[in-house]
C-alpha cells in the first residue's frame, strides 16, 4: 500500500521531473505528497571555515550570508512546488529543514513509502552546482524505496527487473510489487546476468517470476551471459524499450559509492532510464 510519497526538492530540473511523476502515482494510489527542501548547514559550515588573523570573524559573515541565501532559495523552491501541486487534485505539503540533507530525508523517510529524488541534487543551495552524494547516502541508511529521476519521466510501460538472487535486489523487487506505484497493467521483464552458471541464473528468474505473477503482473524473463554487468543492464535497458529499471543498492566504500556497488553506481551515472531502488 502506498500512501505517503516524500519529494526531495532542489533547484535541479529533475525536481520537475519528480514532482510530475509523484502526482501521477499519487492519483493511482490515493496518497499524499509531501515536499521537502533542506538548507545545507554541512556544506554551509565547510564552506564559510577559513585559517588567519579575522578568519573567525569572516568565517562568521560568509556562514550568515550563506545561510540567508539558502533560506531564501528553499522557500522559492518550495514556492515552485506548491504552484505544481495546485490544480493536481492531489492532497499535499512542503516544508523546510536545515541540517544535513540526507539525514533529514532519512528522518522524514520513516513515516513515507516512496522517496522521489533527482539523479544529482543540489542541496547546497547557494552553490547549485556543487556536487553531493547525497542519493547515495540515502539509498544506504533509508528504510524504504527511493525512485531517482532525471530531468524528465515518461509514462512506464514496461520495467525491468535486474535480479541475481542478492538480497538487496530481491528486496528491491519486493518492495516494488509491494508498492506497484504504477498499477498492475504494465509489463514486467526480468532480467538476471550471469558469467558461468546459465542453469543457476535460469533457475532464479523462474522463480521470481512465480512470485511476480502472483501480484497479477505478466512477466518474461531473460538470461544473458555477460562480463560488463552495468554496460549489459545499460544496453539491455536501452534495447528493450524499458522505462524504468529495478535494481538491488549494495554497501561499499569507495568515493562515489558509498551506498552502491559498482553496477549500481553505474547505472545511477549511466542509465537512460528512472531506478527503483532498495538496498
């Protein structure tokens, strides 16, 4: 059941693109929307700290004109959310929070059923164009799905369901038929990769299949050996017409990775089309 949908709003376009698609699944579902901006108070901080004699006292003007800049920008963000929402039939709220982004999406997570994100948000709002990994450390520490768009969505007709028997991608497809935030009249194909053991990966999507049919969803299924696993899923998403990919997050440490594995963060980086993501 979804009843509760939280978009993370930024000045990015892809914002846009989430706010539509929330209201199209909040119309199916009944639910709820929920805006949320986020003045940056970590990158604030980070940015107004300086060394020297006055630093302090400089330190401090730039950290209060950062802060007013933000705060300023939030409620225009949050003013281009509520012009959005009007008209759309559906019930709706947007408030602002200071701290650090994913933290406060993270808290507001607990009491929501679907995250809507842009692919690359900026939260720092003063500095638009400096990079976070925010969705990365919210995929990692949220307790439930987060869908990551980019700056445009098109109606799904068909989503791909990438599974290699993990954990998190099982989770993944769970928490999509749990949700089926668009309906049941879509087609489903899963997909699973593999490098040696063809029987084994057959044996998987057969039964994921089972499990998908019985949420009344008509499915295919796919094997494919591969050594590129993002490049396939890329390529295969690409070719297959898909509008949406479901894929498992995995926990690593590298930079720029910090809530996937390689793959996924691939396909966040890479991938043509929306993700529906679990970890």
């Amino acid at each position: 059941m979804l009843k509760r949908i939280l978009v993370a709003l930024d000045p990015d376009l892809d914002t846009k693109a989430a706010t539509s698609v929330a209201i199209q699944i909040a119309r199916r579902h009944e639910a709820q929307i929920n805006g949320l901006t986020v003045v940056d108070m970590e990158s604030i901080e980070s940015s107004s700290r300086g060394g020297g004699i006055g630093s302090f006292y400089y330190g401090k003007m730039l950290r209060e004109r950062l802060t007013d800049e933000s705060r300023e920008k939030a409620q225009e963000i949050s003013r281009r959310f509520s012009n959005a929402m009007e008209g759309s039939g559906v019930k709706y709220g947007v408030h602002a929070e200071e701290g650090v982004p994913f933290e406060r999406i993270v808290e507001d997570m607990k009491y929501h059923d679907l995250l809507i994100m842009g692919k690359n948000p900026h939260f720092f709002y003063a500095h638009p164009d400096k990079d976070t990994d925010t969705v990365a450390r919210v995929v990692k520490n949220t307790v439930a799905a987060t869908l990551v768009v980019g700056t445009s969505f098109r109606d799904v007709k068909k989503v791909l369901i990438t599974y290699d028997g993990s954990g998190a991608s099982a989770r993944a497809a769970q928490e999509f038929l749990h949700l089926s935030p668009f309906g049941t009249n879509i087609e489903i194909e899963i997909l699973s990769l593999y490098e040696k053991e063809k029987d084994d990966a057959e044996l998987l999507v057969g039964l994921l299949k089972d499990y998908v049919s019985s949420y009344g969803y008509g499915a295919r299924t796919t094997t494919l050996q591969s050594s590129s696993t993002e490049n396939d899923i890329i390529e295969y998403a690409n070719n297959s017409g898909a509008d949406l990919v479901v894929a498992g997050a995995h926990s690593v440490s590298a930079i720029k990775r910090v809530a996937f594995g390689s793959t996924t963060a691939g396909l966040l980086k890479e991938c043509p089309v929306p993700l529906f993501l679990d970890n």
